[in-house]
C-alpha cells in the first residue's frame, strides 16, 4: 500500500514534454438558434411585387405604361413611301433624325425613284447628304440598294426581310423599319441605341449585341406589338429614359425599374 502510494505521487509530480499536446476535454454541444426569417425591404421587395426582369406580369406592366405615355408613338424619319423610308433609315445611321430630316426633302426631290437614284452621280450625292455623316459609305449604299431594286426587284422596295437583306446598307434594323413602318408587316424589333440601353437598363436582356437584344424582345413582347413597342421605347428614350442622365422622376416605367444608374426612386 505504501508503494503503491509512492508511486502516485511521483506520476503526479511529473511534466509534459516540450511538444506534447494536453488531452482535449470534452465539450458540450452548442445549442442551435433557429434560423433567422430574412426581412425583405425597400428596393428588393419593390422588385418582388412587381417580378423580375421577363416576368409577363412585369412586362404587361411595362406594356401598358408605355401605352399610356406614347400611344400614338410611330417612325420619326420623314416619308412618303417605302423607298423614302429606305433611304431614310439608311442616312439615320450615326445621324440624328432631325438632321436626316433637314437632307432628304431635297434628295427626294431630285430623286423620287430607285431608277434616278441608281444612276445619280456618286461625288454629287455624296455632297448632299454629307451632314448625315459617314457619307462616302452611305452613298455607296444608296447607289447599290438603289441598282439592285431596279434590277432585281422590279423597282420596288421588297417586302421580305430576306429580300431587303440582299441590299446594299440594309441589316436588321433597317429592314425592321422598313418592314413595320412602310408595310405593317412585324418581322421583329428595332433594336438602335436607345432600344439596346432601355431593354438592358428595364431587365429585359442581358446581351449586348443588338441580334440577340432582338431576339431576347422577339420571346416576351408579344407580335402584336413588335412594332408599336420599337417605336414607344425609341420615343421613351429621346424624351425621359436618356443615357447619361435618365429622367427617372418623370418616368412611367419608375416603380418598375430597378436600374442600378437611377436618378430617383419611389421605393
């Protein structure tokens, strides 16, 4: 007993190497605190309520506030007829449609037809619509498109996107302008610079490039309203939604908007 008792007393006395790690005491498990609900404020719930980018709730909504603001919205490039407007679109690219408007009375006047202009001369032509810019390729385009409904179309302004795409100058656009305006034939949606900025700043389309912002506009907006629509956000987009600094506070589209670069917000 009394060695036993020695030897209890010297394992007491003795140290823990350099090194050795301590036996780890148990530990009780912590109690779990239930989850948090995640209170949803301000902006977030705003965008809740209303749905998200393509929801057809939220683009009825959009819809309908473009209806109320610009009902009668319809092309700004003055025209009589589909050539006209051909011509028209064509000068508008890189140009504003209030200098095109200034150039094409007298162009069309010299020139009311695809037969007179495909054989106008190309350093005259070019000096009457030099304002519009870029004017060397423009009437290189002019003269083409021109050559080729002559020749190939009878002298009149096909009515097919295929067809108008065969022309000199002509995309996507152009032909979508010429399509809906001078034929009411919806074929799809403009998509110029102020379409491209409101369809991303609205959530519409995450693309950049305008085939597939197109495309993107072609799934939620209705055919129906193809070309009424191009024409409302265009005419939305001079006069309120601009691209340095939107006019959010007199916008119709606001409570629907959740751009990050808003001027002002409801919410």
């Amino acid at each position: 007993m009394a060695g036993a008792k020695a030897k209890k007393k010297a394992g007491a006395g003795k140290k823990l190497k350099r090194g050795a790690r301590k036996p780890a005491l148990a530990r009780k498990p912590a109690a779990r605190k239930p989850a948090a609900v995640r209170q949803v404020h301000g902006p977030e719930q705003s965008r809740r309520a209303a749905g998200r980018g393509t929801d057809p709730a939220r683009v009825a909504k959009l819809l309908e506030g473009l209806d109320g603001a610009y009902p009668a919205a319809t092309c700004a490039l003055g025209h009589r007829n589909a050539f006209e407007l051909l011509v028209a679109t064509i000068l508008s690219a890189q140009c504003t449609d209030e200098r095109v408007n200034q150039v094409t009375p007298g162009l069309f006047q010299k020139y009311p037809t695809p037969g007179e202009l495909a054989i106008a001369d190309p350093r005259e032509l070019e000096q009457e619509i030099r304002s519009t810019g870029f004017y060397h390729n423009k009437a290189k385009s002019l003269l083409g498109a021109s050559r080729r409904i002559v020749e190939v179309f009878g002298g009149e302004v096909p009515q097919t996107m295929e067809q108008l795409l065969t022309l000199a100058g002509v995309a996507r656009k152009t032909a979508n302008v010429v399509l809906g305006t001078a034929f009411g034939i919806p074929s799809g949606v403009v998509v110029d610079t102020h379409v491209q900025r409101i369809a991303q700043r609205l959530d519409l389309t995450r693309n950049t490039d305008p085939k597939k912002i197109e495309q993107d506009l072609m799934k939620v907006v209705p055919q129906d309203r193809w070309i009424l629509f191009s024409h409302q956000v265009i005419w939305h987009g001079r006069r309120v939604c601009q691209a340095r600094r939107p006019k959010c506070a007199e916008c119709v589209l606001e409570k629907v908007c959740y751009s990050k670069d808003k001027t002002y917000s409801s919410w």
